[in-house]
C-alpha cells in the first residue's frame, strides 16, 4: 500500500527508456508480468460494490507485491492478496490508494482519506471500520507504516472528526 514507482519502472526498464514521468496505466498493464486489461474509471467492481476514484483507471495486477499501489494517475490492485480480505477492507484499500492520487503523500494521511471516502459515500461504518482496523493489525509495520494499532487509532479519529 504504497506508491510503487520504482516497481513499474523496474517492470519497464528492459522493454522501453527509463524516463522519470510515470506509466500510463495502459503501459503498465502492457508490461506488467501478470495484469489483467486496464478497467476504466468508474468500471470498477469491488467486494461487490462499484468504485471510483475520480477519473483514475485500476489494473488488476497479480504479481503486485501488496495490496495495492497508487502510480501516476492510476491505482494498482493485487486480486489474489484482496480475495484474502474482508469487503470492506478491499474497498478501504482502494480508498487510501486514491488518497495517495489526491495528494495523501504519507501513509497515515492516505489511510484517513481512505476512511472518510467510506464513510462519506456511505460503505464504511463503525463496524467496517473494526473490519479495517484488524485488517491492518494483521499488516507487518514497515519503514512506511506504522504499527496496525497505532494507524486505526488514527483512522478511528479520522473518522469521528467531520473533515474530508
Ligand atoms: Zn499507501
């Protein structure tokens, strides 16, 4: 659940110049290793709901060593590791990667965009969030992520506070 720039263009960099503007999604799915056709924006189905993230497309990439990844424009999701996720929390993750493509640089501001989305297009409530939160405690902690209990502590705020 990162911007996973550098992955694509290790993906590209033998097929085509390594430039510093990111891939299309369509170059993405084209290259990708194991990806699915690029899905529209506003085509998307998940944990039987439709989704959307402004204009972004999605590819289904199946080699994606996370959940999901936000690169350019567009967002990335693993369908292997989400079939392993409750609904809600499949569509949480969707939503903190669309945080990322709205300027949620770090994880903590994308994880709570991710719950106020839900919230404020209403497929998120208290018990989605609990959903969310132990989704994420199971999430080994990284140089990037804080430690499960700590990001739905914020998430928990996040969602009590009426900001977007
Ligand atoms: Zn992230």
């Amino acid at each position: 659940m990162r911007r996973a720039a550098v992955v694509s263009l290790m993906v590209l960099g033998a097929c085509a110049p390594v430039t510093r503007a990111p891939p299309s999604a369509e170059l993405y799915a084209r290259f990708a290793l194991v990806s699915q056709p690029v899905t529209a924006a506003g085509q998307l189905t998940l944990g039987g709901r439709a989704m959307q993230c402004g204009a972004a497309k999605t590819v289904m990439d199946r080699a994606l060593r996370d959940y999901g990844a936000a690169i350019g424009d567009f967002i990335v999701l693993n369908p292997d590791r989400l079939a392993g996720a409750p609904p809600d929390a499949q569509l949480w993750v969707y939503a903190h990667e669309c945080g990322h493509l709205n300027g949620r640089t770090d994880e903590a501001a994308a994880d709570c965009f991710g719950v106020r989305k839900g919230r404020d297009e209403g497929w998120l409530d208290a018990g989605g969030l609990d959903t969310v939160c132990a989704f994420v405690t199971k999430v080994a902690p990284d140089h990037l992520h804080a430690p499960g209990a700590d990001r739905c502590a914020a998430m928990r705020r996040c969602f009590a506070s009426s900001a977007r």
